[in-house]
C-alpha cells in the first residue's frame, strides 16, 4: 500500500514556486526605486495614505501570485480593499499635517517637478488625493479649518464605502436599505401616533368634542395595524424567503391569520469540503484499488454537508485473448487494446480495503449512482456541516415550491450539496424508523415546524399523538391542532376512529359536488377544506397497547384517507415485523429510515441494506414513492428555542374558535378493550370475543393459530377480566361484554 502523500507546508510556497517569487521581489524593488526618487511626488499625491496604497498593493500581489484560489473565491474582498484605502486617505485629508515642508528647499515652485496645482507639499496627512475625496473643489487650495466641514467630508467617505458595498455584494445592500425603509415607516408611525396623542390631549382640555376624538382614535388603530403590517412584511426583507400571507379564518372572515416570521429560526452556513481533503480521498480510493488490481477512475465528486460521495468509472484489466475468432475484426482489435472491463462485483467486494485506508468505516456503495454509469462511494466528511431548518426552508427552490404544493416538507440537505423537498400530499403517507438517539423526534418536530411555517389553520389541522409524553405535547394550544395531543392508548385509538368518520363524511361532502379529491372541492367551493395530518411519535408502544385496533385504523386511513386530504406521518424505533406488519409497509409507501443496529431492522424498513451504515445524528435514508432507490439525507436540527418561538407566535393568535375533535364523545362501550393487560395476542383475544356471543379454547386456538397451553391461559385472563364467564368441561363460554 502506497503511503499517504505530505502536504506542502506554508515554508516551501516560495521555493516550490520561483516565478511567482521572482516576480513579487522585482516589483518589491521597483517600488523601493521609485520611492526613493520620486518621494516628493508621491507624498504630495498620497501623504501619509502612500503607506495604505503600498501595503495593499503588496497583498493583492501575493494574493494573486500564490493564493490564486483564494483569489476566485474572496475578491469581492479586494475590490473592497479599494475603496476603503479610498476612504481611508480621504479621511487622512481632512486633518493638517503636523510639519510643514513648504519651508524645505526639496520642492519649491521653482521647480519643474512641481506638480499639478499651487498647494504646498505636505499640507494635509491625506495628500492632494485625500483633498479630492474628502473636500469641495474651491477648499482644494485653501482649507477653511471648520467643523462642519469635516462633518460633510467624513460622510463623502461613508459614501465611497457604501459605494463599494454596493458593488462587491448588491443582494446585501439592497437588503439594509430595504430595511432602512422599513424602520423610517415604523419611526414615522411612531412619531404621527404621538402627534395625534398630543393633539387629542391638547383638544379633550379645549373642546369635549368626543367625535372628533373617535375619528383620531381610530386614525391611530389604523396606524398600529400598517405599523404590524410593515415590521411583519417578510417580502420587504429579505429575498428569498418564506413569502409571508395574511389569511381569515374558518368561522369569521373579518379575523386573520399572520404566518410566523422564518427569522424566529437559527442560521447556519455550510461549510464547503476543502480541495486538499477532496484530492487526497480521490488519490487513496484510485491506488488502494490498484494495489488490488483494479483499474478506475473518479468521474465525479458531489460534496454534501456530512459525507462526499464519489463516482468510479470502471476501467479495464489485463489484456484477454480469445481462443475463437469473433465474425467482426474491430471487437478483436477493441477488445486487444482495451482488455477486459473491470466488474462493478469486484469493486464493491474490495469495501472492507478501502475503509481501512480511508480510515473511515461507514462507507456506503451505490451501483450503480441513479442516472449515471459510475459506482458511488459515500465517505463521511471529516469536519461535517450544521445544517438547520432555515438552511432549507430560505431558498428560492423552497418558495417555488411551496406556492405549487399543498404541503411542502423540507427534509434537509442531500448528499450532493442541494436541498431535499417533498409534498406530503404525493407521498402521500410516511414511516419514520430510526434507532434511539439516530434523529428521528428532531425529524418529526422539523415536519411540524416547517408546515406551521407555511400554513395557518385555515389550511392545516394536526392530530398528535405521543405516547411518550414529551416529544409533541409542547405543542398544546396551538390553533392547528384538533385535539389536545393524545398520550393514552385508548383515547389514541378512539381519535382515530373519531378521523375514519370524519373521511367518510368528507367522501359525502366530495360526493355533493362531484369532485374526486379534496383539491378540486376547494378549487370549486367557497368554503375550503384544511388539509388534516396525523403524526404518530411512537407506534410500538400503541402496538403493544391495542395491536388489532391501531393497526386496523391506521390501515383504513392511509388506503382511503388521500383523497380526503387526510395524511400519517408515523414514527417508530424499533422496526420489527410485530411493529411495522406486512399491511402498514403496503400502504405506506413512502419511508425515512435513520441510522438502525441491524441490516434486518434496515430491510424492514427501506426494503434494502444501508441504513446499518448511516451515521446518526439526522443522517438518513429517504425513499419516496416515485423513486427505486433510497436518497441520502442530512436532515436539520431545529432547537427547543426555535420550537418555543414558533409554538409561541401561534399561540398569540389561538383565541379564535376552531372546529375541535372530543375523543370522549365516542361510545365508551368498548373502554374494557385497554386493561392493563398489554399482551398483543390477549388483544386480539377480547376482538375475538366481542365479536361473538360464545368463545371456547379451540376457537381461540384456529383464529389466533396459537398452541393450547396459550389458548388456555388467554381464557384465564379472559375470565379474570370479566369478559367471559366461567367454565364447564366441554363446553364454551359466555361472553358477557359485547
């Protein structure tokens, strides 16, 4: 094995290159020359500021000499670099020079050297340029020593420098002075309120004219409203940004809704994979295959925040003779000069090689790479990028994408550098696995979070439910919620068969208007429909709780519940086969599979291996409906602070009355169903028996296929529950609960 190459330390970057070096001391010393003989002319232009000019000459030089990539990338800052020397001397030109060389017998009028206007040498720090920047014309010759004079001269500076801004980063500047208009309306608000505050005091003490009074109150209500308006314009800040709408509610038009500001959410800014770290990885994956025979080449490089994926391009090995002669002289002649290609098997079997030269042992293969010819090979970045939920959400992608879909979920941020968005409504149903600790509650609360972005209750309702108790119930009081987020099972399964009569009836509202699904009945009636989304946080536990009734209406709502704009989002972390059954798989179709402890929980999950290898912490598989293969994701963190402040933002506005879902109003009949009992089978057992008048141990044995031994001891519960009544030899029992 070959052995890791040194990088060029920063003592050799002159000795490796002798041009450029060359160079840069020529002009060094060309620059001493003529400072030396023609200093006069130099301090008479520059004064002091020659020091500025020189220096920044220096390090644009060597800049561009040796760090030429660096060159490419910030010279924004040296065009920058420009007007702040400007500035700089313009300012030293406000302010007399210390020592007056008029009196030197160096420079005098005399003297053919004299240049340019009757100003003597050395009457200002900023020399004849720092006169031009910093005064009027008619102060070049003769300088009136006032205050407000160097007042105006400082802001010609500000002025050279807001020029430059402009020019090196337009997106900026246009950003504050759009935000300097925006706070001059709001001074300007303030300011005629306490006009009009003063002229009602002053007129309530001369005149009782309380009409007069109305009208100015309300002048200033109306005022409070555009200055609200104005501070919560998002379109007037920043572009792109969530655009930020303003919508009435479901039982009074006159009351409005006003979309959270995306500036309540954290930033981040990704940092890029390094050339150096990129080059060495390419040379390692290359000669640790070689070394092993076999020949490739990296055809493409997609750096992402958490791991690079890299594309091979096969080559060909030795060269193969064939002992029969092929009919065609050109595939001899191809296949002597070429060889044989290498197999795509004999890469992925060299996995366990390349891991030990890359250090690295999470390497995930893609053959081959979607589109493409090559074979991928994803490999953790060394120094990961934070990547948040505004990383995604605050892009131009994201607002063309959401006024085109009903519900827009940023995800995070793929493999290749781009963001990841998908509409729940195409999805339309998602199963979220993940191991403890892997990422999967900050996922779901990322979900919630970004629609409550984006969407008010006009066209959103939430049902939560959490049986952990912690994750989703921060959200309580939240207008988009229909229910107080559900932490008992059994209120669990009587709000989802609460959502199975609520489709039915939305079936019947379809039906009216002949309309096929829920976006054409808003598209043809007044009175719209919200959308409603159902986000369980742990289906195991309500598995254990009531196995045959969760898993029945959670399979009724996802074949059916599309149409009606009724969608789940449901998260588990333990993928087995008891958890996620064969019927939830088959109707949730599209599936987010975080880092799991073995490739079986993997292939319960995504149907493929993979998922074994991710690194947590938002690492994630995403397979979506419409894809064959799964897409790598590095989903964003969203912080219990950023949740607060959303959460908070609609619970200002939660005084408006909202249709509610009561689980209680269900028949409480069945409420013997969930006794402390959590056996997945004695569930399944009470199912059996409410549905019949007598039940027997052998019955119990065909339809649960179990033993007798289990059979029997089902019955004693059963018994001891009250649900059966005792028991003669020979005979069945009675069921006593229907």
């Amino acid at each position: 094995m070959s052995q890791k190459k040194k990088p060029i330390s920063k003592q050799k970057i002159f000795i490796e290159k002798k041009p450029q070096t060359i160079f840069l001391l020529f002009v060094v010393l060309i620059l001493v020359v003529i400072n030396f003989f023609y200093w006069e002319i130099i301090l008479r232009l520059f004064g002091w500021g020659s020091i500025i000019v020189i220096s920044y000459s220096l390090v644009s030089l060597f800049i561009i000499l040796f760090q030429n990539k660096k060159f490419t990338k910030y010279w924004r800052y040296l065009v920058f670099g420009i007007f702040i020397s400007l500035a700089s001397i313009g300012f030293l030109g406000l302010f007399n020079a210390p020592v007056d060389l008029e009196s030197s017998n160096a420079f005098t009028k005399d003297n053919q050297n004299y240049f340019l206007t009757t100003k003597e040498l050395g009457d200002t720090l900023g020399g004849n340029l720092g006169d031009i920047i910093s005064r009027e014309p008619q102060q070049w010759e003769h300088w009136n020593n006032i205050f407000a004079l160097r007042i105006f001269g400082v802001f010609r500076n500000i002025i050279i420098l807001l020029i430059g801004f402009s020019i090196c980063w337009p997106k900026k500047m246009l950003l504050v002075l759009k935000k300097i208009l925006i706070y001059s309306k709001f001074t300007y608000l303030h300011l005629k309120k306490w006009y009009i505050s003063f002229f009602n005091l002053i007129n309530s003490k001369s005149s009782n004219n309380t009409d007069s009074q109305a009208e100015e109150n309300n002048k200033i209500l109306e005022d409070q409203v555009e200055e609200k308006e104005i501070l919560n314009d998002e379109s007037l800040i920043k572009e792109p940004k969530v655009e930020q709408k303003i919508t009435t509610t479901l039982n009074n038009p006159s009351e409005k809704w006003i979309l959270p500001n995306i500036e309540i959410l954290n930033e981040s800014h990704l940092s890029p994979l390094s050339n150096e770290e990129m080059e060495t990885t390419k040379k390692l994956i290359v000669s640790t295959l070689k070394e092993h025979g076999i020949e490739v080449t990296v055809g493409q490089v997609k750096p992402g925040p958490t791991v690079t994926m890299y594309g091979l391009e096969p080559g060909y090995g030795k060269k193969s003779k064939s002992k029969t002669l092929p009919s065609n002289k050109e595939q001899i002649e191809n296949q002597e000069n070429l060889g044989t290609r290498v197999r795509v098997d004999t890469i992925l079997s060299r996995e366990k090689d390349l891991a030990l030269a890359l250090a690295s042992p999470n390497l995930r293969f893609q053959a081959p790479v979607p589109g493409t010819s090559l074979v991928g090979i994803e490999v953790p970045n060394k120094s990961p990028s934070l990547v948040n939920l505004r990383t995604t959400m605050e892009t131009k992608n994201f607002s063309k994408f959401n006024k085109n879909n009903p519900l827009p979920l940023a995800l995070g941020i793929g493999s290749n550098g781009d963001p990841v968005y998908c509409d729940l409504t195409k999805m339309p149903h998602f199963l979220v696995a993940g191991a403890t600790g892997s990422g999967k509650s900050v996922c779901i609360n990322s979900m919630i979070s970004g629609l409550l972005l984006v969407r008010d209750p006009s066209e959103l309702r939430l049902i939560m439910i959490d049986p952990k108790r912690v994750e989703l119930t921060p959200y309580s009081g939240i207008p988009h919620l229909y229910t107080d987020p559900i932490v008992d099972a059994a209120k669990a399964v009587s709000i989802l068969k609460l959502v199975i009569d609520q489709m039915m009836d939305r079936f019947k509202t379809l039906e009216s208007l002949d309309c096929k699904n829920i976006a054409a009945f808003n598209e043809k009636s007044e009175e719209k429909l919200p959308y409603l989304v159902i986000i369980v946080d742990e289906l195991a536990d309500l598995m254990l709780s009531a196995a045959g009734e969760v898993e029945k209406s959670l399979v009724r709502i996802a074949q059916l519940g599309r149409a009606t704009g009724i969608h789940l989002i449901v998260a588990t972390q333990r993928p087995s086969v008891d958890v996620v059954t064969g019927l939830i798989k088959a109707n949730f179709p599209s599936r987010i599979s975080f880092s799991v402890t073995s490739q079986i929980d993997s292939r319960t999950v995504i149907d493929s291996p993979g998922a074994e290898k991710l690194l947590g912490r938002g690492d994630m598989l995403f397979l979506p409906v419409d894809q064959p293969k799964a897409i790598r994701v590095q989903g964003g963190l969203l912080s219990e602070s950023e949740i607060n402040s959303i959460i908070s933002h609609w619970k200002d506005q939660s005084s408006f009355e909202l249709p509610k879902l009561n689980p209680e109003t269900k028949d409480e009949s069945t409420s013997f169903e969930f006794s402390k009992n959590t056996d997945a089978l004695f569930q399944q057992a009470v199912e059996l028996a409410i549905s019949q008048k007598k039940l027997s141990t052998s019955l119990l044995q065909r339809r649960l296929r179990i033993g007798y031994p289990r059979a029997a001891r089902l019955m004693d519960e059963l018994e001891e529950e009250g649900i059966v009544g005792p028991g003669d030899s020979g005979k069945p029992r009675d069921v006593l609960k229907h």
